[in-house]
C-alpha cells in the first residue's frame, strides 16, 4: 500500500459530486480524460484524479511549487506517475501558454488562489482549454474565511462574475461548497464581428 504524506483530506466531502462528474464525462468522451489541476500544493487531489477521474489520460498539474518535495513525493508513487505533467511556476503564466491547446482537456480542477479576480482571470483562459462537454470544478466556492473582510479575497465573486459573463459555460451545481461548471459550447461558437 501507498503510504502518501498528506496534512489533511478535505476531498471526501465532494466525492460523490466528483463521482456524478465522472459519470457524465465516461458517458461523452469514454474512460480516458485528459485533465489539468491548478494548485497541487501536496498532490491530494491529483491522486484523486488518476484513480478517479483520468482513467489513462494525463493529469497536468500547474502549481507555485511551495511544496514541491512533497508533491513529487506523493506523485511519483502513484502507479500513474508517468502520466504526470508538472509545469511549475505562476498560473497565469503557464494558463496563457498553454492556449495554443483548444479544446483539448476534458476536466480542470482549480484550487489556487482564493482571490476573486485571479478564479475570474483563470477560468476566462480555462474554458478555452476545455472540450465541449467538459467540466471545471472551482474549490472553495463558498469558502468564507475572509468574506467578513471584502468579498473580493473570496473565490465565488470571480466565479460567479464569470457566469454572468461567458459565452461558453453553464453552472451545472452551485449548491456545494466548490463549484462546477460545465461548458456547452464550443470555441467555434463565438463570432467576432468586425462591423461597426
């Protein structure tokens, strides 16, 4: 048995909504997904995602490297440690490079930063990364730590600024403490016009 170096779990109580994700991308691009996690921090949720989600596909995973030993402890004892991709650095950064990726992940989980216009910033350039019928998943949508504060150090303004404003995505449940979202329309489907 794996024996991974992990301070908490907070996963268990999105497991079954994961689960229903799961479900719904098997049943629209079969068993293997290729998949991107921003914010790894110890890898607890990449494990996740290789048992549970990825199937054969690759999980990249996109991360400050604050715990960076721990990370590629944890990951390189997993059986699928091969289908890792770690690009270390700013997300915003690595997010703006990877555009030339269309279309090409079916799930993306984001657990970075809890402020408002960095989730709003990060899921603008995700959902171009992501295929119709994908899914992103946004931790810590109702998390109130520093609400009382300004609502802007919390990750549901940006979420839910960016409904309001996408072209490409709907909310499939708000109701858990993260977000998911689901995208209905491709890239294609928005039109530029030039016309004054």
């Amino acid at each position: 048995m794996i024996e991974y170096d992990f301070d908490d779990n907070m996963l268990n109580a999105s497991a079954k909504r994961w689960y229903d994700v799961r479900e719904q991308l098997t049943k629209t691009f079969g068993p293997n997904l290729d998949c991107i996690e921003i914010g790894s921090w110890e890898g607890r949720s990449a494990v996740y995602i290789a048992d549970s989600i990825m199937g054969d596909g690759k999980l990249t995973l996109i991360d400050l490297g604050v715990k960076m030993k721990t990370l590629y402890k944890n990951l390189q004892q997993h059986p699928k440690n091969k289908n890792f991709e770690f690009l270390f650095g700013d997300s915003f950064d690595i997010l703006s490079k990877l555009t030339d990726k269309k279309e090409a992940y079916h799930f993306i989980f984001i657990d970075g930063s809890k402020y408002s216009c960095d989730n709003l910033y990060t899921l603008l350039v995700a959902e171009r990364l992501l295929k119709k019928g994908g899914f992103i998943i946004v931790d810590d949508y109702r998390w109130n730590r520093n609400i009382e504060k300004n609502e802007k150090n919390t990750p549901k303004l940006g979420v839910d600024l960016f409904l309001k404003t996408t072209l490409l995505c709907e909310p499939y449940d708000l109701t858990g403490y993260q977000a998911i979202i689901m995208k209905t329309k491709d890239n294609k489907s928005i039109k530029v016009n030039n016309t004054i």
